[in-house]
C-alpha cells in the first residue's frame, strides 16, 4: 500500500520557465553526470579528483538507471515475443541515458527519444552517435571539471525527435513500449501525458514511467493534480497498474547529493479503443 501523501497547493508556474530550465548548460551538465557518470572519468591530479568525488560520486544515480534500463528490456521482452518491428518511445528522454541503452538492446528494432529542449535534443543525438567527448562536470556551485566521457558504441536504432509531452509527434497504436522518467510531475497536463502513453501504445504494450510525485512543486493545475503517479492509469485504457518504490540519489555536484524514493509504475494497455477526448 502506498503512503498517504498531504495535498499541497500548487505554486505559481510559468511553463517558459520550465522549458527554458532545460535550454541551460548547467542544468544540462547537472543531468549529464547523474544519467552517464559511470562513464566518465575525471581529468586533472589525483587531489583534484578526490575533491570532486568527496561527497558525491560521479555515479551516484547508475543504480537507479540501471535499474529503469533493465525494467525496460525486461517488460520489452515480455510483450514482444509475437511483435515486430518492437518499438519503444521515450517521452522527456532527457540527456537519452536509458533510450540509449534500450536501443543497444535486443529485440528493440527502433527507439525514439522525444525531449522539448533544442539542446537536449542535440545532447540525445551526440549519445546515439557513440562518439567519445570532452564533457563539464560540477564540482561545487563555481568550480567545474574537464571529464571524458566514453560510450561503448553508437545507438543506430535511436533516434530523437522534437516534441511536447502532451502532444507527442508519434503514430497511435505504434509503439510495443513507451517510457516517461522524471516526468509526469513536470508538466502542466500530466493525465494528458499519460493519455499520449495509452495512444501511442499497441493493444498489449507496456508503459513504464517513474515519478517523484513532487506534484506541489510543479505546473500542473489543481484540476490536473495527481496524487500519486499511479492516479493517472486508471480508465478503460489500462488493463493492469503495478507500482513500485525505487532509491533515486541526484548529484547536484561534489557537496550536494540527495535520495528520493521515485515510484515506478507499469501499467499494460489495454484492447479497447481509447476514450474519446472531453470538450475544452
């Protein structure tokens, strides 16, 4: 059973804002070093680096990628064994850490990454290339330092794609997967991201989305309001929702990192055609 969480008045937002947040270098590195900091290794003295790692290491958040990465091969191979081409659809793909890595995979015969951010979008495409890079890391709020980061190969079946979560640029009834991690409590309209899940989703497809539930803190509408992630797979659309607790550390930098408990939660679509669209 889930704990019962106090509804808090949403604050004030302003969706550029938000949108601007993932234009900036910083906020980029940030993202970099939590999605692929198992890969990079630090440059410069051997002081420099144990100051850089003191509190925080570099790979402070793998477990909790690995992990979304296996659910997702794991749930793909589940409902796959009688698809093809599989597809899967990362929406909010952030920095592409796990469209990455499910693209490497098999049976995947396409991945693609949608992500609203220009920049994040030319992030993903420098992921899926494989290409190896000088990159920035935080060390403290003024100080940074030079890292490489290495991939092991490029991700051919990955591909990005501008887009809005709540319009997301996709086939209906296309997709065996369809993924949002760190989403749903960032956007103004999360049942509308959840219902872009469902629509994309083949009869059977599996949706996976991990969440914070920080909806206090975020854009949404008090008619949008979730309370828990979970609360947006409900209807017709879904034929099963399991949810589940998951340890998420962030590195904000060598003196900042932060545990939540993310809940994830795998809901299967169902056969029934999608319901339609209430009246604005």
């Amino acid at each position: 059973m889930m704990p019962e969480r106090r509804m808090l008045a949403p604050k004030p937002f302003a969706m550029a804002d938000a949108i601007s947040k993932y234009r900036s270098p910083e906020v980029i590195d940030v993202m970099r070093v939590a999605a692929f900091g198992a890969r990079m290794e630090l440059l410069g003295s051997y002081e420099e680096k144990a100051g850089a790692t003191r509190f925080a290491a570099l790979d402070a958040a793998e477990a909790y990628y690995a992990m979304l990465v296996s659910l997702a091969v794991e749930s793909i191979a589940g409902v796959a064994r009688d698809e093809a081409p599989v597809r899967v659809l990362d929406i909010g793909a952030g920095t592409g850490r796990v469209a990455y890595d499910v693209a490497r995979s098999e049976p995947v015969h396409e991945v693609i990454a949608v992500e609203q951010s220009p920049e994040l979008v030319n992030e993903i495409r420098l992921v899926a290339s494989g290409v190896r890079r000088e990159v920035s890391v935080p060390v403290t709020a003024r100080q940074r330092m030079r890292a490489i980061l290495r991939l092991p190969g490029p991700a051919p079946k990955l591909t990005v794609r501008l887009g809005d979560a709540h319009d997301v640029p996709a086939e209906t009834a296309s997709f065996t997967c369809a993924c949002g991690f760190g989403l749903l409590d960032r956007v103004e309209r999360p049942r509308a991201v959840v219902a872009e899940l469902a629509r994309v989703l083949k009869p059977g497809g599996v949706a996976i989305v991990s969440c914070l539930n920080d909806f206090s803190g975020g854009p949404a509408s008090e008619q949008e309001w979730l309370d828990q992630a979970a609360d947006a797979f409900t209807g017709s659309a879904w034929e099963s929702v399991a949810t589940r607790r998951q340890q998420l550390v962030l590195r904000q930098n060598a003196k900042w990192a932060e545990t939540f408990e993310a809940d994830i939660v795998v809901a299967t679509r169902s056969g029934l055609p999608m319901p339609a669209a209430a009246p604005t």
